[in-house]
C-alpha cells in the first residue's frame, strides 16, 4: 500500500494530515503561524484533548542519543491520547543483527500510526519516507535538520518576545553541523529577522542553507565577533560544539571554548533579551547564567512538548475543533 500524498499548499483543514514532516523548508510564514496558534489552543485545553489520539500508536524510533526530542514526542503523544512503542538506541534494536534501516521502516510502519526517526546518518529520514506507509516525522538526521526543534525554538520565540518579526537573532557556536540552527534559519527566514550567524571559521554556517536564504532575499551576516555582536541581539540561541561530528578531534580541541556565555558577558546583553539553546550543554553556558531572567532555554523545552502535541494532532486529523 503506497500512502498517498497530498499537495501541503492546497488543503483546507490540517494542511500536514497524513503528511510527512521532513524539512523545515516545508513550512512558509502561514503554516508556522498556524502551529504556533494551535499548539497555544490545546496547550489552554488540556483536558478537552486529553484523547484526541485514543486508538493512535506512534513509533519512536531513536537510533542516535537523544533526550528531550525522545521524551517530549513521546510524552506528547501520550497526554493526547496514544500509545508510543519503540526503542532509543540502535543498539537495542534488529540494527545490531545487520538489518537495514529500509527493513526496518517497513517492518514498524505495519505496527503504529505514525513514526518519528532520529539518525546519525545524513538522509535518513528521507530514505524512511521511500519506505513507510504511514507518516515519517524527522527527530533529527546527521548534520542535516531538526525541523520540529526549529518550530518549536519559533513557538518559544513567539511566545516569550511576542513577535518573530523584527527581530537581532543571533545563531551562535556549531552552525557547521549544528542540525538545529539550519532548520532555525529556514524557518526564520519567513519572517523579517535580522539573523546573525556567529561563529568560528571552522564552524559557518552551511552553504546550503546560506544559498536557500539568499534565494529568499533574506538578511543575515556572518561574524566571528561573539561580544561585539552581543549587544546588538534579541535572540541569543546557544549551541554546543558537537566533538562527535568531527573526524578530527584536533579541529575539535581548536574550537571546543571559542564562545562561552559567562555573567560577564551578560552584562552586555540587553535587558529584554532571551537566551536559548536546544540542549545538551556542555560549557558555552556557564551555569551562574540559570538564574538570570533572561534565560530561557529550560522553559524551551516545554515549548517542545507543546508544538509535538500540535504536530502529532496535525498529521493524526483531518481536522480539530
């Protein structure tokens, strides 16, 4: 049975039904305001959606560490209703035997609903769509994207400054392989941001994800200025450098501590600015910045059980009152 697909810019109801979630280049400004408004509404209605996805199993299917991405779909899923199976390891699972992610795909899309993949490998997610009957939502593939954390670092965004127009947004450390920051970019770059891409030499951002921005006339600047460019922000999203993307530990050892956010540093960002970050971190941000108001990165995470619940409820319904 070969699922059919529907064109995203047509329907009328829940645009992404039966859809799946590959890209953050799937989603234009409306389709970002919409999941921001519909996950505000069942986040207000708790208990009228309590069982909106009752009878509805999803497969998570984690072959890469992760933690709150694993957790909050899973969770999500759970306070609407479903039942979550699955495994967080490729260790744990018929991988170890030698089995093939295109098997293996097959195999769980007879057992659940929908499936979300995290993988190591670049193009994961897009070789689980060949393979799958029902809906694949990306978890996160190699260096590639992460499209439902940059939906919900928007809703996060949306949420704490009240806008995603008009905005210093400065992506800051790993903007190499940092999955999370280009579907950030993606998204942002339907909205009047001024993005700022700060990072060392070794760590630019992709060029990939430069060229679709210029294609859309977008604003962004590249910098290896992190103080200077600190005063100027009303995003600060954080990343870590991540030493298992590269092959030379070496390259790794010359960027691990390029930028670091430390109480001194804090004194010259703005007073209304919101600092994020995807998590995990290691040592960008120094832990004395927790207790600051404008750190934000743990209510962040809620925001990403917020927006899975809209996601999963999306591509689950056809419609939702």
């Amino acid at each position: 049975m070969v699922k059919k697909k529907c064109n995203l810019y047509t329907l009328v109801h829940m645009e992404f039904y039966n859809q799946d979630i590959i890209s953050a280049k799937q989603f234009d400004r409306e389709k970002v305001e919409k999941f921001i408004k519909l996950a505000k509404k069942i986040e207000a209605n708790k208990e009228k959606y309590s069982t909106l996805l009752k009878g509805k199993v999803m497969a998570a299917l984690f072959f890469e560490p992760s933690t709150r991405t694993r957790l909050s779909f899973e969770s999500a899923f759970s306070y609407l209703g479903g039942k979550v199976i699955g495994f967080s390891s490729a260790g744990s699972s018929s991988v170890k035997k030698g089995e093939t992610l295109a098997d293996t795909i097959r195999t769980v899309a007879n057992y659940a609903d929908i499936i979300v993949i995290r993988h190591s490998k670049e193009g994961a997610a897009k070789l689980a769509q060949q393979f799958s009957d029902v809906p694949i939502i990306n978890a996160g593939n190699g260096s590639q994207e992460h499209p439902t954390q940059g939906l919900l670092d928007c809703l996060a965004i949306h949420d704490l400054k009240g806008t995603l127009d008009g905005l210093n947004v400065g992506l800051i450390g790993d903007l190499k392989y940092g999955r999370t920051v280009h579907s950030l970019a993606h998204l942002l770059s339907n909205f009047n941001s001024n993005l700022y891409f700060i990072s060392p030499d070794l760590l630019q951002m992709q060029y990939r994800v430069k060229d679709s921005l210029r294609l859309k006339n977008n604003n962004f600047k590249e910098t290896t200025q992190f103080k200077e460019t600190l005063p100027l922000l009303d995003v600060i999203y954080m990343t870590r450098i991540q030493k298992e993307r590269f092959g030379d530990l070496e390259e790794y050892d010359k960027v691990k501590n390029a930028f670091i956010l430390t109480p001194k540093e804090m004194k010259l960002v703005k007073d209304d600015a919101i600092i994020l970050h995807p998590l995990p971190r290691v040592n960008e941000i120094s832990p004395e910045i927790d207790s600051d108001p404008r750190a934000k990165y743990f209510e962040q995470t809620y925001h990403g059980l917020m927006m899975r619940k809209a996601l999963l409820a999306s591509i689950l319904l056809k419609e939702i009152e």
